[in-house]
C-alpha cells in the first residue's frame, strides 16, 4: 500500500526566509507519480508540479523548486524568499502505475500549513 | 482557462436529511474523482468515474452515498441520510485519459458541508 508523510504539520515564518516542506513517500511501484499541490484558504487544491519515478532532477520554478530523491523516498519543496500570498497549505501526493487503463488515485499526505508573517 | 465546477460552494443541513453536490469537470476529461477532505487531513478518495463507468468505488459509503456520471461529462454526488460525521469538504477532480497515474488531477473549489 501507497503511503504519503509531511512530518511537519505547521511551519511559521517571517517574509523573505527560505523555508523546505518535507514530504516522504512508501511504494511497492517502481513507477510512480510524485505531485504537490497548495491550498489557499479558498480551498481549491492547486496544482504545483509533477514528477515520475525515473526522472530525479531537481526542478525550479521561479521562487519553488523540489528535490526529488528516490534513496530515502523523499520529494521536498523549497519556498525562496517566500511571501505572505504563499501562506497556504501545501499537499503532496503519490500516484501509482497499476496500469489498470484509467486514471489512479491520489494518496495525499496530511499536509504542512505554512504561515508566512509580514 | 478552463476549470472544474462544483456547486454549491457550501451547505449546512440537518442530520438525515439528503443533499447533493454538482461537478462539471474540464471539458474532454474522461476521468472523473469524488474526495472527502475532513479538516486539517488530507484529502481522500470516495469514487472514481472513467467516462460513465465506476472504476473505483471501493471507499465510498455505499449504504448512504451514491454517485453518477449518467453520460460521461458531469456528476453528481449524494448522501442521504447525512450523519454528523459527513461534515467535510467534498472536492471534484478531473483529469485526461492517459491511465497509469500519470496524469494530472485538477480539483474544483469544492462544496463545504455542515451537518448539523
């Protein structure tokens, strides 16, 4: 079974600081899916970014970037310079290949509530 | 951009009574998902449609939820007779048809509900 941990389920920081969401990931599957999501207050999830098991490069995204290492199961999000519009809560998930014809099912960590403070 | 629809936004009922959510997901999206986001958890699963066809439904509550996709574009979720413990938010997501988990969910606002 598929299993998704954010250790962290609050972090607080002042504007401008750098701050890594840790996400850690159990799967049987040699190919899988890798995703983060951020919900605003709003609600809606928004997604981020994906990644699949083979492809470990680290990606950055203006101020976001993720490392992926498949060694010790782990896909953290890296905030640089963060702002108060990235206060949210951030989601990562697992999809699994179970070539079964359709599209699968997210298993979601319980996700980091990030505050970012003026 | 295009966009996954829900309504309504929010619902408060009274324990047992039924209600229903609405989802229109991106237009051309085969694949249709239903999630249960109860407060300060993540979300999760409750069904999953590819075109018309349940292709996952095994952690839905079938003894008093139901949901459709009676021609493959929009759903509807129903809970009747709503417990207390149903308070949540519901999410609808949508994605292509590409199978293998590649592709990726995009989620609609989603329907807050309060059981009273």
């Amino acid at each position: 079974a598929q299993k998704v941990t954010q250790a962290q389920t609050e972090i607080s920081v002042v504007e401008k600081e750098d701050v890594t969401l840790d996400c850690v990931y159990e799967t049987r599957d040699t190919t899988y899916y890798l995703f983060w999501y951020k919900q605003p207050p709003s609600g809606e999830l928004v997604f981020l970014i994906r990644r699949n098991s083979f492809d470990e490069q680290n990606e950055i995204s203006g101020r976001y970037s993720w490392n992926f290492q498949k060694s010790t199961s782990s896909f953290n999000f890296t905030i640089t310079a963060s702002q108060v519009v990235d206060s949210a809560v951030y989601f990562c998930a697992l999809s699994e290949d179970l070539n079964n014809n359709a599209g699968n099912m997210l298993t979601f960590g319980g996700g980091t509530r990030l505050m970012v403070k003026p | 951009e295009a966009e996954v629809a829900q309504s309504p936004r929010y619902k408060i009922t009274e324990k047992s009574q039924a209600v229903a959510f609405w989802c229109d997901p991106i237009s051309g999206h085969a694949t249709l998902y239903w999630y249960r986001q109860i407060l300060g958890q993540g979300p999760e699963l409750l069904v999953q449609f590819q075109d018309e066809s349940v292709v996952d439904d095994s952690q839905l509550p079938k003894d008093r939820f139901s949901a459709e996709r009676l021609k493959g574009v929009d759903s509807t979720l129903k809970i009747q007779p709503a417990e207390l413990g149903d308070s949540a938010m519901y999410l609808c997501a949508s994605s292509p048809w590409a199978g293998q988990g590649k592709e990726t969910q995009y989620f609609g606002p989603g329907t807050r509900l309060l059981v009273l």
